[in-house]
C-alpha cells in the first residue's frame, strides 16, 4: 500500500476528487481511511478497485430505490475502477433475512434463474457492461463439502449472530429462526473472500452482511474490504421505503409517460433526496439547483418536472423525456385528452347484450392485473369513460367503438369492438 506522502499533488488531488464524489449520499463508510487509502494505491499503481454489489433476486424488476446503489457503482467505473455484480443465485435460494419477522420462503432454482436474468437487462440501463463482471455465487458455494461450510461457520459466534436486530427481535417474542438463515451472512461474506473485494456496497439495512464480508476475509488471511451504506430511499408515499408491494415505487422499465407522472407525486420534501441519490446530475448541478430552490429562483415545480424529465431520459432516452413531458402538460396541466391513445380490442364475446361489468372490463383489457386492484380503483373514483366517473363497482357499461377508457392520470385507452 502506498503512502500519501509518495504521491503528487496531483494524485493527491485525484484521490481528493473521487472521495468527494463517492461520498455523496453515503450514510457510513467502515473505515473511510482505509478507502482513502485503498483510492491512493489505486491512482498511483493504476490497479482498479475491485467493488462489489450483492444481488439477491428474490423480484424480477428494479425500481428507483434499487438505483441508489447502482449509481454510486457507477461513479467508481467512471473513475475507472471494477464492478463486480454478483448475482445470488446461491443464497437467493435461503433468501436474506435483513428486516424479515419471519422466516423467508426459499426460491426455487427457476425463479432464480428467471429473476437474475430480469436482472441484467435492467441493471445495464445505469452500469457500463464493459466495466461490469457478473459474477454467481453458485460458482464458489455450491461446490463446499460439509467440512468447508463446518469450518466457515465456525469462525462466528451464535453471539455475534444475535447481535442483528432482526434476529434479536425473532429470538425475544418467539417467533422462530431457522439455523439455514445464519448462513446467509456467511455465505455473502464469503463471497468477498472468493472475489478479494476491496469495496462492497449496500444499504444501510445491510451493514451487518457487509461487515460480515470484511470480517471474514481477515478470517482467511485476506485484505478486507471497506463497507459504504447508501441510504435507503422513501416511496412516493412519503414514508415507506419505496417497495412494488406497497405500489409507493417507480420502476425503471415502466413506460415513459408512467414514469414521468408517477415522478410528479414525489412529496416536495423529497425531490432533491431523489435528485442526489437517484440521478447521474453532477455535485456541481446538484449545488445550482439547491440553491435555486432555496433562494426562490427556481420553482418547486418546474424542479419536480425537470426530476421527471431526467429518469425518463436516464432510462429510455432524451427524445422520450420530451415526448413524456409534452403528454404531462396536455393531460394534466391543460387538462386535455391525449392525442395518442393507444387502441385496444374489446371481444364481442365478452359482452352479454352489448354490456359488461366495469371490474371485468378492467382486467379483460390489462389496465389492472387482479379485480380486487379494479374494484378499488373503481371505489376511489379514479376510472372514467368518456371523462365521466364510475364509482359503482358493481356497474355494467355498454363500450362502443371510440370510447376513451381512463384509469388514474396516466393510463387511457381507446376502445375498439372486436
């Protein structure tokens, strides 16, 4: 490792510039002298370092609060440094029990696979590929006999186990911990064993099986890794962490004009955490808009709707987030009906007398994936036909050629009788 004092001033200047950046939006860094230095030896040999990311593919699509990592993955590629993506085929088996009152169902070998590959397709919209090493964890783990995972699980104590709160809180009201689940940290710290990983990245729910790396690979005789957390993000609720089960989230290969309106309900009080976390703006950008904001030069809005342009264009280009933003201002703010609705086909077959029921209508036609998701929608009163509201979800409506079926603010489809 080489010494501060032995590099120029402008590695030193160069060292100084990727920290300043890598700490953006990072709640801890264990230890930050040790990335310092670990930064320093890399400038000044020109060896990258090896920085980890941890996949469990337990879901099949990620979401703006998933991106928060990944961008700060991709700050280290820009200043040349290697990603290292490990999917957990593996341990996605026995599921993380990080936050779990209870004890996760294990996922099938296919619904790994499945995921995992959901997974690349997507992650590559903010990683450069060129700069990313995937990695399963299958490779190394599955070929351990049960003298290797006897010998790895006895370089931790059922103490230090307990010290997570999760499994604290389990043990103290009697609710059961399986012993397959105290196998997930020491698997995932084994992980940056077998890959000698100088850095690994995660949220601050993950500071223990990121621990759990470093320690472990001093256990065997290894450098150990430094651990960043990055916050973890609340959803358009406000108040959740953003989660597809709580539907507070905006997923990154939704459509553009989704994308966008969803972006407008971000509660104000939030915009400028999705700006730092979740955007590749600039620290210098980020400063200008900060203080816009605070001096009254730049209105909450237009920010909101310059935040919404920016994850459009991020995730499917600078022509779409124009195009989203053109349909934002003619439906919402002109309150006009779109000019491109997309035509969808309604069977004869499914009308008894020319007439259905609204919540069939619904899921026939893909606007709502279950009833019980069309019921509600229907009894909060965001379903319109011909911009008139149905509010009975037991209603039955007669669709004809040309009508303009509307769900919430951003989904519209023009009928068409097959």
């Amino acid at each position: 490792m080489v010494k501060w004092e032995s590099l120029s001033q402008e590695q030193q200047s160069e060292v100084e510039r990727q920290l300043s950046v890598i700490r953006r939006g990072v709640v801890e860094i264990v230890p930050e002298e040790e990335l310092k230095n670990k930064i320093a030896n890399a400038v000044a040999t020109g060896k990258p370092l090896k920085v980890k990311l941890g996949l469990d593919p337990s879901a099949p699509d990620i979401h703006i609060g998933h991106t928060v990592v990944l961008h700060k993955l991709r700050q280290f590629q820009e200043f040349g440094h290697e990603v290292q993506l490990l999917i957990g085929d593996f341990t996605g088996r026995i599921g993380d029990p990080t936050g779990k009152s209870e004890t996760r169902k294990q996922l099938t070998e296919e619904d790994v696979k499945r995921n995992a590959e959901t997974y690349q397709t997507q992650i590559y919209k903010i990683l450069d590929p060129n700069k990313t090493k995937l990695y399963y964890n299958s490779e190394w783990l599955a070929p351990l006999n049960f003298a290797d995972v006897v010998n790895l699980a006895a370089k931790l104590t059922v103490a230090r186990m307990m010290e997570r709160d999760d499994f604290t809180k389990r043990y103290t009201t009697g609710l059961p911990i399986s012993v397959h689940e105290f196998f997930y940290p020491l698997m995932q710290g084994y992980d940056s064993v077998a890959l000698e990983s100088d850095v690994e990245l995660g949220g601050t729910d993950q500071k223990f099986n990121l621990l759990m790396g470093r320690t472990l690979q001093k256990e065997y005789g290894k450098p150990a890794q430094v651990a960043i957390m990055t916050p973890l993000i609340e959803g358009l609720d406000g108040v959740n962490k953003m989660s597809k089960s709580l539907g507070n989230y905006i997923g990154i290969d939704e459509e553009p004009n989704q994308i966008y309106g969803k972006s407008m309900s971000i509660p104000d009080e939030l915009m400028f955490k999705y700006y730092e976390l979740a955007t590749d703006l600039s620290n210098e950008e980020l400063a200008g808009l900060k203080f816009g904001l605070e001096d009254g030069s730049v209105h909450p809005r237009d920010a909101k709707m310059q935040l919404a342009a920016t994850f459009v264009r991020m995730y499917h280009g600078e022509e779409a987030a124009k195009a989203a933003e053109n349909h934002f201002i003619t439906v919402f703010q002109q309150r006009a009906l779109p000019e491109d609705i997309e035509e969808v086909a309604v069977p004869q077959g499914e009308l008894n007398h020319g007439q259905i029921r609204i919540v069939r209508l619904l899921t026939l036609l893909g606007l709502q994936p279950t009833s019980s998701e069309a019921r509600r929608s229907v009894q909060q009163g965001a379903v319109r036909i011909n911009e008139e509201k149905i509010t009975d979800v037991n209603a039955e409506v007669a669709p004809k050629d040309g009508d303009v079926l509307q769900v919430g603010k951003r989904k519209f489809v023009k009928l068409i009788l097959a």
